[in-house]
C-alpha cells in the first residue's frame, strides 16, 4: 500500500543512535496504511471500530470541561498508541515530525498546540487533552491510558488536528503526543475515515451551492447522473436539477458556466467532446424544463484537463467525473 507520508527524522545532519528497546507491537496489531510510525515506536495499544461517532475537537476549551469549536463525523476509527523508550528524542521532536509530514502531504490543519508546561487552554494543553478524553474516551485503554497520568518525570505535550479530502472520503487525523516520563514518549494517532456518499445518492442544495459559489466561484453538481459513456441525464438526476433551478432563480442577477469534466481513461478528443455534451445537457435542461434564461448558462466541456483526484484508481476516476457551476 502507499503511504500517505513518512514520518522524517529531524536534524538529518546528526548522526541518530537508534534506541535501544526490547520492546515489540503487540499481537495483532496493523500499521494503518495511511502513516508509517516515526523511526524506534512501538504499538502499545490499538482499537479499531469499522463505523463509529467520533467528535473532532478543533478549538481551544472555553468553559470547564467544554470546547465550543467542534465537529461531529462518523466513520471507521483507527486508535493506535505508539510508544518511544529512550533518552535521544523528545516529544517536541516527534510532534514537530509528525506536524511537518501533515503539511507536506497537504493536510489541512485544523488545530494545533504545543505546551512545555501542559498549561493554558490552547490546543495541545493538559486541559484540552482531558477533554478531548471525554469526548473521545479510550475503550480498554490499556497502555493508552498513561496519556491520562502523569509521572514525577513528566514533560511536555502537544496536539494535531488534520484533515484530508481523499478520492474515497475524508480522513480526519488528531495526533497527541506527551512526555509520559523521561525515557518515555507516547503518541495516540486517531483516524476517522469518512466513508465516500455513494454516486447519486447525494444530491447538492441549493444553500451548499450559495455557499461553495461565495467561497470558491464554483460548485460541484453533486446528483448529476448520466447514461455510461453518453450525455443522457438519468431520471436520478431530477432532484438536483430542482435544487440548481432553485438557486438560480434565488440569484438570478448570477450568470455561470456549465463546465463538463471527464476522467483521463479514453482519447483526449473523445472525452472533450463528452464533457462538452453532458455540459450541454445540464444547461439545455435548466433552460427547458426550469425556464432559465439562455444567457445565463454557458456550456463548455474541458475532458481530462482539470482532475480533482489522480486518474490512477476508480475512486479518483470517479471523482474527476463531474459537472460545475463556475460563475461568470
């Protein structure tokens, strides 16, 4: 499997002594396919739901135990501990690892914090860990557990919170990593994996297009299903052409291009010319059956040339074949 990103070690000129530790994964444990484990950490502990609730704490607390910045997803849940046994890294080593490796594989990061004293209410705080602990408890914890209890050589503590926009779904990441004792450095890794809607089922609306159109210029015409390899809208597809003739006739002062996408797979005059039909049926729908001014839509079809996702697999594929509104 490819792996999203690679842990890398820090100060690459020193020479590193790996740490010495009998320790091993315990059994049946699995490195998720989405991290490799910064270099010398062990699994101590794993949970692994394939769908659960799982709350994503984004902002600082703001009450006792309440943090009012929230979101609130669902999906499978990877809980995996790792712990580092030795003297030659610190904490703030491995989160500034971990914390470089999301920026370069283009996470969005969502919060973050890091406290050589745990104090405050800032991400990554004493305080915001107990309640990310209660919003998110640890099932059996085991091992996982010491990131709730301190010891006479306690250090410093950091957090991560991340998310990612990937072909098969959004994966939400949230990476505590503490200073358990002097030789002693845990990291709790939290993975939802937001499973994919499946084609056709969800269809846009006409406040997420306002919404998408004011931040971006452009929406994507989610509900929009077409006959395989032609432009012949299905009858599936009513529902969101409702939602788009309502916005439009909400905002008719808005002109747009219609743009067609298509994947990579096929000639490239073959699918410029099918996105430009599936463009024009959109548009030629909207005019017909929903009385939309014809100069207020401008059809236009541009193949493979703008791909969301790489044309490498079906769920990218599938993804980059779209129709936008992309206002004028």
């Amino acid at each position: 499997m490819i792996k999203l990103f690679r842990a890398a070690i820090l100060a690459a000129s020193v020479a590193i002594t790996p740490a010495i530790t009998v320790a091993q994964d315990i059994d049946g444990a699995v490195e998720h396919p989405m991290f490799e484990r910064y270099p010398g950490q062990v699994i101590a502990w794993q949970h692994i739901e394939n769908y659960q609730p799982y709350t994503v704490p984004v902002g600082p607390v703001t009450g006792y135990r309440r943090i009012d910045d929230l979101i609130e997803t669902e999906g499978r849940l990877t809980r995996t501990f790792y712990k580092y046994e030795g003297t030659d890294r610190t904490w703030s080593e491995i989160y500034k690892n971990y914390l470089d490796a999301l920026e370069a594989e283009d996470f969005e990061i969502l919060g973050k914090g890091m406290s050589a004293d745990r104090r405050g209410s800032d991400v990554g705080s004493r305080t915001w860990q107990e309640v990310y602990f209660i919003l998110d408890p640890l099932s059996k914890g085991g091992e996982a557990n010491t990131m709730k209890a301190g010891t006479s050589t306690s250090g410093g503590a950091g957090s991560i919170v991340a998310k990612k926009d990937r072909a098969e779904g959004t994966a939400y990441v949230v990476i505590t990593v503490e200073q358990h004792a002097e030789a002693y450095v845990g990291t709790l890794i939290d993975i939802v994996e937001v499973e994919a809607a499946e084609t056709g089922l969800v269809v846009v609306d006409a406040e997420a297009m306002g919404s998408d159109i004011e931040e971006y210029g452009r929406v994507v015409l989610d509900g929009i299903v077409f006959d395989f390899d032609k432009a012949t809208l299905k009858a599936e597809s009513k529902p969101a052409l409702d939602a788009i003739a309502q916005y439009l006739n909400a905002n008719p002062d808005k002109s747009f291009y219609v743009v067609g996408h298509t994947d990579s797979k096929g000639t490239f005059a073959y699918n410029s010319k099918l996105s430009s039909d599936r463009a024009m049926a959109v548009a030629d729908a909207l005019k017909q059956d929903y009385d939309i001014a014809s100069d207020r839509l401008e059809p236009h079809g541009v193949g493979p040339l703008s791909p969301v996702f790489s044309n490498s697999g079906d769920a990218g594929r599938e993804k980059n074949r779209r129709v936008e509104l992309v206002e004028r």
